[in-house]
C-alpha cells in the first residue's frame, strides 16, 4: 500500500480536525536534495494518513513483505529512525510525522543507505494508530515529544491516559512501548500514565537507562549539555 498523492501536504477534505492537537503543526524551508527526494520518494514509500472511515492500514502492503512492524511516533528529521532501521533490518519501520522538511530528509536518508524497510507517514499520529488493527505492532517508540510544559497545555499531551490505551491496544503480546524525555516533570507524569495503564508492564523500575538500540541525537546531546537529563521508559504489553 502506497499513497498516490503528490506531496505528503495534500488536502484531505474528508479528514476532520482534531478538536486538541498533540503537536505544533511546523513549515520550514527544504533544501534542494530534500525537495528532490520529497517528489521522487513520496511516491513509493509515504503514506498519507487515512481519515476515520478509510480502511484499516494494510501494513504488509506497505512494505511488502510481512514482518513486526515498528512505529516511531514523531520522527523529526528522521535520524534516529533510519540509524535504528539500519541496524534491524528485520523489521520493518513505519515513522509519523507533521514536519515536511523532515519527512523529506527521512526519505533522503533511507534512500542514501539503501533502506527497504522505512516509510514515513504525513499526518496526526493518533488517527494513524487509530487506522491499525489492533495488534499488529512489535513496538512503538515516543522519543522527545513536545511536553507542553504549562499546566493548561498538559491536555495536549501524548502520553496521557487515553493515548496510551490506544498504544497499547495497536501492540501485540509481547510488544513494547518505549518512551523517551529531557523534561523531568514529563517523565514523571509517563511514568505514572504507564504504570496506572492494566495492559502494559514495566521492564525496568523506575526509569531506565537509555539502550544501546537506541542513537543518541543531536537534541538529545544538546539537552544533556544544557543539564536536562534524559528519562527512558519502556514498558510491554501484557
């Protein structure tokens, strides 16, 4: 299954708003090589992400072949997905995200290191897993998202209670969600959401150490240098 759109920005008239968004929808200026690999790779391996009627996302389709699939919840400028794709080629690597310039570098870097096992969706994260069978991930992965740190933003949050239910219900026994924060209160507040959800168990207690599977970024180094320590949580569905 691959989108047939010609930019990942394409309308989508039948697609309502979400009356409160997890994320600042960005633009940004693309370079020349991201607007190339944007035209050329969008094509083949995005995936515009379907409104609330469309059928159920056919993931063998999309890639394929079948194998687990993982979902990397907002992958930025898509480094740490490609570096995490690369070294596990057996599965396979669905990434989300709102950001073009990021979603055209993703694209760029897969291609520049011959990945078959990235596609990138454009789109609200939410409806995405919304439109997967339950079930059908090996693992979902949340590093750095926004933590809208005033207190009447928190609603905006990702990892909230009624998120994470629909997170846990898109993995299969076995599967794991892992989280990723430099904002203590956040981490404080996804440990406390993880731990109260009845489907998912903890694999470490208290917060983890970050894993080797796992690239430091450059966000991330930055953070550590600006004396923001990193919170790693990764918990498996029951």
């Amino acid at each position: 299954m691959t989108s047939t759109d010609p930019s990942p920005t394409a309308v989508r008239a039948s697609h309502p708003a979400r009356p409160i968004r997890t994320f600042h929808p960005r633009r940004g200026r693309m370079t020349t090589r991201q607007t190339d690999a944007l035209a050329r790779l969008w094509p083949l391996h995005g995936l515009t992400v379907p409104g609330g009627d469309a059928a159920p996302v056919d993931l063998a389709g999309l890639f394929g072949r079948r194998a687990p699939v993982v979902l990397e919840i907002g992958s930025g400028m898509g480094d740490t997905t490609v570096a995490m794709a690369a070294a596990d080629p057996g599965r396979d690597y669905l990434a989300v995200e709102v950001h073009t310039p990021g979603i055209a570098n993703l694209l760029d870097l897969a291609e520049r290191r011959a990945l078959t096992n990235v596609r990138v969706a454009e789109g609200d994260a939410l409806d995405l897993v919304a439109g997967l069978p339950p079930g059908s991930l090996d693992a979902v992965h949340v590093f750095f998202p926004d933590p809208w740190p005033k207190s009447r933003h928190h609603k905006r949050r990702i990892v909230q209670p009624r998120h994470v239910a629909l997170l846990r219900s898109r993995l299969a026994a076995g599967g794991v969600l892992h989280c990723a924060t430099d904002w203590a209160e956040y981490a404080t507040a996804m440990r406390m959401t993880l731990d109260a959800d009845p489907g998912l168990v903890a694999t470490h207690e208290g917060f983890a150490s970050r894993p080797p599977h796992r690239p430091v970024t450059k966000f991330e180094r930055r953070a550590i240098v600006a004396g923001r320590p990193v919170a790693d949580l990764i918990y498996r569905r029951a």
